[in-house]
C-alpha cells in the first residue's frame, strides 16, 4: 500500500476540514503515520541515514553503519497532534516530536517535517557538522546538471532578507541542505517545485533533456 493510500484510507488526506485524528483516535493515528514514515525513509531518505548504497554512504566506508543508521532513523521520532492554526506542521527539537495540526496536514507536510526531524538529529553529535556537511555537497553534487542555475537558487535561498522573514515567523532550520532535500524529493515524486520546502522559497527550473 502506497503512502497516499495509508493516508487516504483513514481519512488523514485532509483538505483542511476533517479533524482525521481524532476520527481513528491518536493511538491508531499515530502508529500509521509512524509507518508511513518508515516506508518513506526507505524509499527517499537512505541519504540522510547514511545507508549503504546511498549517495552519502561513501563517508563511512569499510565501516559498519547499522548503529548510526538505526539512531538517525524516523522511527526514533516522536508524532503528536495538536491545534496549531494556519501552521500544519513542526519538529521540536528538545522533545524530538513531529507535531501535525488537528484540522489540517498532508503528505507534504509529514514529508517537510521528516527533513527537519533528519536535520536536527545530525546536529547532536559532535561528528554531525561533518555528516551534514557532506549530505549538502551530496545533495549539491546529485542536483547540479537537474536544476537551473543551482548555485543562483541556494544564493537567493541564503539572502538575509529571506532567511531572517521566515526567522522572524518562527520557521528556522531552512538551511542549503533543508533546500536541496526538498528539491531532490520534488524530483523524484514528480512534485510542483517548492511543494515540500514551502512557495517562498525561489522557484527553480528543472533541466528536461533535449
Ligand atoms: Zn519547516
């Protein structure tokens, strides 16, 4: 069963009206979401694991990385639900909690909060800088020749003006390596561009071959 569907089939494909949670009751709820986001891991986030076989494995090799894949894994990520107006979604990081608002998420949410949830974890260890550090040039490296003007794109993503907007709401953590997952996942699920960071960020063309 694909994603979608697990969503569809419990009424958890909001169109903002439908307080889904509540209808199959948080346990249920939870626990779907939870597999939901395991399926995706493995489908689109084995880089951000550092998976064998992924574009950022080669950092780690000749070494076991089944323990470090395990703790960067969603699975060790908390869901919870609460009211939170117009925003769908947000990571916390203190508690490591992915919330989802009541009356309104979708799959683009769940998608949106399961990088920050990534992208924070990294950041607690002290070798973390260096992991992030490399899945941005990863990321980079496997975008660069697919976007337009990707160097343009992450320059005006990093204007002050830009990233201190979204500050000044409370949004942070939309760093390069946040843009490029983003733009990766759009690729490979065939999404509108920005569908997963958020319609402020610059809009990037895709390069179709000729
Ligand atoms: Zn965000």
């Amino acid at each position: 069963m694909t994603f979608e569907q697990i969503l569809k089939n419990n009424g958890l494909m909001l169109d903002g009206s439908t307080t889904a949670p509540r209808k199959i009751g948080n346990t249920a709820a939870k626990r779907q979401i939870k597999e939901a986001m395991i399926k995706y891991e493995r489908l689109y986030f084995q880089d951000l694991i550092y998976a064998h076989g992924s574009i950022t494995s080669d950092i780690f090799s000749g070494i076991d990385t089944r323990d470090i894949t395990a703790d960067l894994s969603i699975a060790n990520v908390n869901i919870d639900f609460k009211d939170m107006g117009k925003c769908p979604g947000s990571y916390e990081r203190d508690t490591n909690t992915i919330f989802l608002n009541y009356f309104y998420f979708d799959y683009f949410t769940l998608l949106h909060e399961m990088i920050h949830a990534y992208s924070d974890t990294l950041r607690k260890y002290d070798y973390g800088y260096s992991l992030r550090n490399y899945a941005t040039f990863k990321l980079y490296e496997h975008l660069r020749g697919k976007i337009k003007d990707i160097e343009g794109m992450i320059t005006k993503w990093l204007r002050f003006d830009i990233q201190n907007g979204l500050i000044d709401q409370g949004r942070i953590g939309h760093d390069v390596l946040f843009y490029l997952k983003s733009i990766d996942i759009e690729l490979q699920l065939n999404f509108t561009p920005c569908e997963v960071i958020g319609y402020e960020a610059p809009k990037y063309e895709v390069i179709r071959a000729a």
